[in-house]
C-alpha cells in the first residue's frame, strides 16, 4: 500500500490541509489531478514487428501557471505513479515560488533496450498523441529518469512542426545549442548541494567536514557528487544499480566525482574500495544519507537502519508513508524532495524565461539566480518548520499549500 506514490502524495497533502486547516475544498481538489491522458504509441521496431508502448501526461494543478515537469521513460512507471509525480510537482514549484503548475509525463519503456531509430519514433510519437495538451503556456514537459536531451530535441522538433510555429519554451532540458540554458543539466544536483550545505550549518556541521552517501548514480547522483566535493564534503559511498543487483562502493577517505565518472557502470573494478550490500549502504555512520535513484526506496525497515541525521531527498519520493514515520520519531531530519531536488525545475523556468525572451544569460547568472532562490526558499521552509513544530516535509507542503490555495481562492475557485 505506502509503495503506492499516489497514496504517499494525497496523505502527505492531506495531512498538511489538516494541520493548516484548509476549508474542504483544498483536499477535495488537490487530492487528484486535473488532467490525465493516456496514449499508446505505435513504433516500427527494427525487426519490422509494430510494438505499442504507453504514454502518459498528467496536469495536477495549473492555479499557479502552466504545467511543468518531466516525462519519465521506464519500463516500471505507472498511470498511479505519474499522477503523484504530477501532485509533487505542483508543491515543488510553489515551494520555490517558480510560476507554474504541477505535471508530470511517463512512457512505459527501457530506453536502454530500444535502438536510436526506435526512441526517435517513440519521442515524437508522444508529442503526436498529446501536442494540443503542450504549449508554453498550457504544459511545459521536460527530461526526467530515462529520458535524454536527444530525446527531448525530438519532441520539441515535432511539436513546432505539428504546431507550425517555433516554440522552444514548450519543452525544456534541451540541449544548450537548441534554445537549452547552461547550467540545466547540472541544476538538480547542485541544487542539492546548496540544500545540504544550509541544512548541515542547522546542525553547526562545517560542511567541508561532512560526510556523506549517495543512493544513486544517474543525472542527479552524479552532479550532486561533483558539487558537494566543490563544496569540500566527502563523499564515502555511492550505491548504484547493476543487473545481478544492488550494490554500493565504499571508501573512508571519499571518492572524487572524476574517478566516479572515468569508472562509470564498473565501479566494482575500482582500487582500494569496499563493496556494500544496500543493508549495510543504508547503515553507513555518515552525517547525510542521499537517496537519488526511484521512489520508494526509503521504507519502514530500511530507515529504521539508517544512522544518519540528515536525510537529503534527492530523488522524487524515495522516502515511504511509513518510512517518514520512522525518521520523525527517531528525530532524523528529512530535508523534503520537493524542496532539496528543485534545481531542476527552477533551472528549466529559467530556460523557459530565456526561451520567451530570445535572450540568454551566461552560466553564472543561472546558477547565482538558482542558489539564491534555494537559500531563499530553505529559510522560508526552515521558519515555517519552527513555528510550527512540524518535520521538514510537512512545513514545505504547509508553505506551499497555502500559496496554491491562496491563489484558488483569488480565482474564485474554493467557497
Ligand atoms: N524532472 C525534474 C523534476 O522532477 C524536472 C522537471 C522540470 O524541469 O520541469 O523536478
């Protein structure tokens, strides 16, 4: 049951309307999602057999602005999971104060078992299916797990030639010399980095003295390991998926991300390291554990292992119902996916902004703007968690619950 993500996001949306005490309507609307459409894309496999693959699209609340989130291309994403994918979104903007709604996209597929011409015909199959939901104004996809700037470049490709204008602003995560921004492929995990730097000085840890484990290789992983080695942390383990299994690398003295990344998918071959089962990963004595693969991974059994004092959301809802119910009574502070793996959203509105205007900033100023809106963003959350008393999760979804309502309200749409 708490491995349903739909189930984990309405009851962490319902239990911020209860301690906000919304008036009904606010549960009764932001308990589902506005939208939710579901196609099937055909594609001529390269064996000349036709497979169909699904798709979905999913628009949870556009009070704030225009749809806004990733499309994710795996072969285990569900209608369900799109859906709370979609409900995080919503909050994860409005936590940051980034002008959109919240959406989500999922292709039932592996992309790492379909060939180019294969993912090509999937790419613009999806945007064929749903390109009068899409539109910088009405539903801004952009990259999530499995799917690739190429894969992005296709579709946006697509919609301006369904669309028969140019609109870039309609996908974001593009590549940079396709109307994408620097700094966006490295935005989330430097996102993370600048979270796990503010919340480690709450707890007067030097950072440069932390250290840490990282669940997780992929986009995020990866860049939050080079940034918190910038910022002088040491990072200790990083668990990674591999077809006989999970497994995690560990090495007292820390890994650099450039040994990380010269050895990606044979991180078993390094020297001088230690391999880990995901027991003893999830017991490691660091000061800051890193989930940042899939959701779920974070259940009642393993955070009753885990030994650090700040868990740091790097993935989308890697953390269960009843996972959080263990860390808030064994005083863990989870700092919330919604806040610490914004970057990326935030990055893309910069984008989107850069896309409209036709005029684009230099890497500096994206990631000066980024950081500051997170600092700004982590202090908000902080003093709300304060005054409150409340974990860290549930004073991020009081904040933004009650910007989403507030607007509801404006537009007429609660009693
Ligand atoms: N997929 C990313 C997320 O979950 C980014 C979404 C976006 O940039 O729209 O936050």
């Amino acid at each position: 049951m708490s491995n349903n993500s739909f189930i984990n996001a309405q009851q962490q949306v319902e239990s911020a309307c209860r301690i906000l005490n919304t008036e009904p309507a606010v549960f009764e609307i932001l308990k589902d999602v506005e939208r939710m459409i579901e196609v099937s894309i055909p594609v001529k496999m390269d064996d000349g057999t036709i497979r169909t693959f699904k798709g979905y699209r999913a628009a949870h609340n556009t009070s704030l602005g225009p749809a806004k989130g990733g499309i994710r291309i795996h072969p285990a994403t569900t209608y369900d999971d799109v859906k709370a994918l979609s409900i995080w979104m919503t909050f994860k903007c409005a936590v940051t104060g980034t002008p959109y709604g919240g959406g989500k996209g999922g292709i039932v597929a592996d992309p790492t078992k379909l060939s180019e011409n294969e993912l090509e015909q999937l790419a613009r199959g999806y945007v064929r299916g749903l390109y009068k939901y899409l539109g910088e104004k009405i539903d801004v996809p952009a990259p999530d797990v499995g799917c690739s700037a190429q894969m992005i470049s296709w579709m946006v490709d697509e919609y301006c030639q369904l669309a028969g204008t140019q609109a870039l602003g309609t996908f974001t995560g593009k590549p940079v010399e396709y109307g994408g921004s620097l700094g966006r492929t490295e935005s989330t995990g430097f996102g993370i980095s600048v979270i796990g730097r503010q919340v480690a000085k709450k707890f007067d840890i030097h950072f440069e003295e932390a250290t840490l484990a990282v669940q997780g290789f992929g986009n995020v992983g990866s860049h939050a390991v080079k940034y918190f080695e910038q910022l002088g942390a040491t990072v200790q383990a990083v668990m990674e998926w591999h077809p006989d299994g999970l497994f995690a690398i560990y090495r007292e003295e820390g890994f650099t991300y450039e040994e990380l990344e010269a050895n990606r998918g044979k991180f078993k071959e390094m020297d001088n390291v230690k391999i880990l089962n995901p027991e003893d990963f999830w017991s490691l004595d660091v000061d800051i554990m890193v989930p940042a693969a899939l959701a779920n991974a974070i259940d009642e059994r393993v955070a009753k292992l885990v030994k650090a004092n700040i868990v740091l959301e790097g993935a989308n809802g890697p953390v269960t119902t009843e996972g959080d119910a263990v860390f808030k009574e064994r005083g863990i502070t989870v700092v919330p996916d919604i806040l610490t793996n914004s970057g990326g959203v935030i990055v893309s509105y910069y984008e989107w902004v850069q896309n409209l205007q036709g005029f684009y900033w230099t890497e500096k100023e994206v990631l000066e703007r980024q950081e500051e809106k997170m600092i700004q963003a982590f202090d908000e959350i902080w003093d709300t968690k304060e005054k409150h008393d409340v974990t860290f999760r549930e004073a991020a979804y009081l904040n933004s619950i009650q910007k989403v309502a507030d607007v509801m309200k404006l537009q007429g749409k609660l009693s």
